[in-house]
C-alpha cells in the first residue's frame, strides 16, 4: 500500500512546477489526471526531442499520470470537469492569471459545493498583489528573487542550470497539499493553497537575504566557489581536471595545510589564520593551493583531500552522474515506459522502505481520453460527438 492510494488529483498544468509537483503526488500512489489541450497538449511536450524524440522536461514530470485531452473552453468541458472535480481530493493548477476562476474552478466556487476539496494554485507571484499579473518563467524569477545577483562571476551573472524557481514552487505546493490532506483527515475540510514561485525562491534566499540584512553588502559573484568561506570551490589539478573541496573551520584548514598541501607553515600564517582573512585574500591563496595541486593528478588530490577528512568532490558531467557509482551502489534506477520506448528514471529520493513508489509510464498526449470518460458514463456514441465538436 502506498501513502497517497485511493487519492485522487485533478490537474490543469504545464510547464514544469504544477507538473513536478503532482509527479510527486503520482510518485506516493495517488492517480494523477492531467487536463491537456487536445492536438497540442502541455507546451512543455514541444521544448525539445531529446528523450526517443520526445521532450526531456516532459518525461521528468509526467510519469505515472493519466492524459485527458480536453478543450477547457467549449461548453461540455464544463460538465466533464464538474464530473471529474466530483470527487477528486485535489485540484491543482498553474493556468494563467484568473483562468481558472473564469473556468468555474476557482477556490471560492469549488468550495461551495465540495468542501472536502483542496484546491493549490501555482503562480508566479501569487493571487495578489500589484505583480499578480505579470508573466512569470524560470528564469524570470531566479532575476526577480535576487538569484542571480548572488550567481556567476564578477560582471558575469548566471541562472541555475536547471529550472531551480519551477522546482522550490512545485517542492512547496506538493508538501503543502500533503500538510492539508493530513488536515483534512482531522476536520473533514479541504482548503486553498496559494504557492508563488517568487517567494519559493525568496524563502529559499534566506542566508543572502541576512547576509544583507540593514543595507549591508551581499554576498560578492565567486562562481562556483562560496562567497564568504574559503577554500572552497574548484581548483584545478595537474593533469587539467578539476576537483571541489570545501572546509568549514579551522581544525579542518590546519589539517589541510598539513595533509594536502603539506606546507604545515601556511596554518599559522597570519594572512590565512581565520576563514575572513582566507576569503579576503583569496586569490593569493588561490595560486599557493593550485600550485601545490600541479605537481599531483585529479586522484591524488581526492585521495589526499579523503585520508585527510576533507570534504570533496569530482566535478562531473553528465554522463559521469548516468554511470555514478554511488547511484548504481545503491541501485536507484529503474525503468519507466513511454511512447518512445523504455526510459530510466531514478527512484524518488527518500522513499520510506514500507512501499514501493509508483513509477508508472508517461502518458502520450490523450491516451486515457476515451477510458476516463467511459468511466464517467459516456457512451461511444457521446464520445464521437465530443471529439467532432473539437471537445476532446
């Protein structure tokens, strides 16, 4: 049995935060119906064809789901969605600004009618406010949050690589619908739950944020080293590879100059003998370690950095993290099927060892159409009809 069996969720989504959240939700066992336009579907199906020719975000968030294809505006959909909502414990949507209010599902409506209902909406910037309107994308919201103020090199600003604002608002809505399902076991209510990618992302900004705090400079752009702790980040190694290391305190930079670089005189050089000195001088410091690295390979770093206690890391790429041997160790990867093919899919992180989470095929644009709708009552004959009228 898994936590979330016998739920039902009902989705008007694209993109990737309601998406990435309700896949959670699919993950736990509920049965996700995703509303998708018919001919097109979720815009994200489209962003490229690198998975067999279908889209990697699309594969990422989608498994597990059931596809309906349905024309949200034409006057049987109303009836269709009244019908699925009916019984549905979770509505969740990330439709543009009012959409789903002029559709008749918004909160206040749905509520009046199934009170056991819980309805999350996902947004760029909220159900109010001045920018409730605005267009919100990822990468329009890692700017908007400060993200990337605090992100790349001096005078070279970086988003995330991955779409980091999509991820934190879809993180919130999926464990904020789990919170209101437990409360609704204690008082029979549903609730609404409003879920802004903007302040996903400001929550997630909290240490630049006080860091900053009163006027106070932020953090400085250090690329992929940290802003106020040093060394810590990449330093390149002889053979032309580069390796992550990271200390926190001085018992760890004393054992490092002893260990790693061998030159025991550095830990009580007064340049270097607190973690604000180090940052400051910085890059000084920066020449001393890479000079030491030279006469040693990637390996012989990591080996040093590893007798020493030393936090580190392979800089790997992509392919490297396909073959990590830590994720093969642990056998995290399945199979999950597709239009396409079979693809793999890691198993959800943190999985309780009770169940095993759902991982289920990612759905072609309105393959349950017919299916779910029989289940509603609809004969063929009503079906045909919808589809010659554009419906579905």
């Amino acid at each position: 049995m898994r936590p979330l069996d016998g739920i039902k969720v009902i989705t008007l989504e694209h993109a990737i935060a309601a998406p990435f959240c309700t896949r959670q939700l699919a993950d736990l066992g509920a049965r996700v119906i995703k509303i998708e336009r018919p001919g097109t579907g979720d815009f994200a199906r489209g962003y490229d064809e690198r998975v067999d020719g279908l889209a990697s975000h699309f594969v990422w968030t989608n498994r597990s789901k059931e596809s309906l294809a349905l024309d949200v505006k034409q006057p049987e959909a109303a009836k269709i969605l009244d019908t699925l909502v009916a019984d549905a414990d979770v509505l969740v949507q990330n439709l543009a600004p009012g959409a789903a209010d002029r559709l008749g599902l918004g909160y206040d409506t749905l509520s009046k009618k199934y009170p056991k209902l819980i309805v999350c909406d996902i947004s760029g910037y909220g159900a109010d406010g001045p920018y409730r309107d605005k267009k919100a994308y990822d990468l329009l919201i890692q700017s908007e949050s400060g993200f990337l103020s605090i992100t790349g090199s001096p005078g070279e600003p970086a988003k995330a690589g991955c779409s980091i604002a999509d991820i934190a608002a879809g993180m919130y809505a999926y464990s904020n619908i789990l919170s209101a399902l437990i409360l609704r076991g204690r008082t029979g209510k549903g609730c609404r739950i409003d879920v802004s990618m903007l302040e996903s992302m400001v929550e997630w900004m909290g240490y630049p944020l006080y860091y900053a705090i009163g006027g106070q400079s932020q953090p400085a752009l250090s690329g992929a080293s940290h802003a106020t702790i040093y060394p810590y980040g990449p330093f390149l190694a002889g053979d032309g590879k580069t390796v992550m290391l990271g200390l926190q305190n001085e018992r760890e930079w004393k054992v490092f100059c002893e260990r790693v670089l061998e030159q025991p005189s550095l830990a009580v050089d007064p340049r270097f003998d607190a973690n604000s000195k180090r940052s400051g001088s910085r890059d000084v410091l920066r020449e001393l370690i890479v000079a030491a690295f030279s006469k040693l390979t990637a390996g012989e770093v990591l080996q040093r950095l590893d007798a020493a206690g030393i936090a580190n890391a392979q800089m790997n790429t992509l392919a490297d993290v396909w073959a990590h041997p830590q994720l093969e160790s642990r056998d995290r990867w399945r199979e999950v099927g597709t239009s396409a093919g079979p693809i793999p899919a890691l198993l959800p992180p943190g999985t309780p060892n009770g169940f095993t989470p759902r991982m289920d095929p990612v759905p072609a644009l309105g393959e349950h159409t017919e299916a779910i709708l029989h289940e509603l009552g609809y004969k063929d004959s009503q079906i045909q009809a919808l589809r010659e009228s554009g419906t579905i």
